[in-house]
C-alpha cells in the first residue's frame, strides 16, 4: 500500500480522513437499518388490525 491510498493519510470533505467518514457512514448506515427495522414491525401490527377492522366492518355491512 502506498502513502496515496492510506485512508487514515488521505482528507475528504469537512477535513476528516477517509477512515473517520467511512466509520461515520457505517454508523449512519446502522441507525437506517434500526429505524426501518422498527417501522417496519409497528407498520405490520398496524396493518394486521386494519386488516382485521377491514374484515369485520365489512362483514357487519353486508349483513
């Protein structure tokens, strides 16, 4: 490996070595993945109840 292509040597945007933005990357990656884990489980209990709603509504209006 040469001096050029050390990431802890080499300065992107805002004065960070590129190994400090790949970790930051990483770490906002993780969070993503948390929140949209977490939206996605309340987003299907949400969608079993209105499927359930749904059902019975629309059994009782066509009685």
């Amino acid at each position: 490996m040469t001096d050029n292509s050390d990431p802890d040597k080499l300065k992107g945007p805002g004065g960070l070595t590129l190994r400090q933005i790949h970790e930051q990357v990483q770490k906002s990656v993780e969070r993503d993945r948390e929140e949209q884990a977490a939206r996605n489980t309340s987003a299907a209990r949400r969608g079993k109840w209105q499927r359930w709603v749904r059902y019975v509504w629309g059994r009782s209006g066509r009685r």
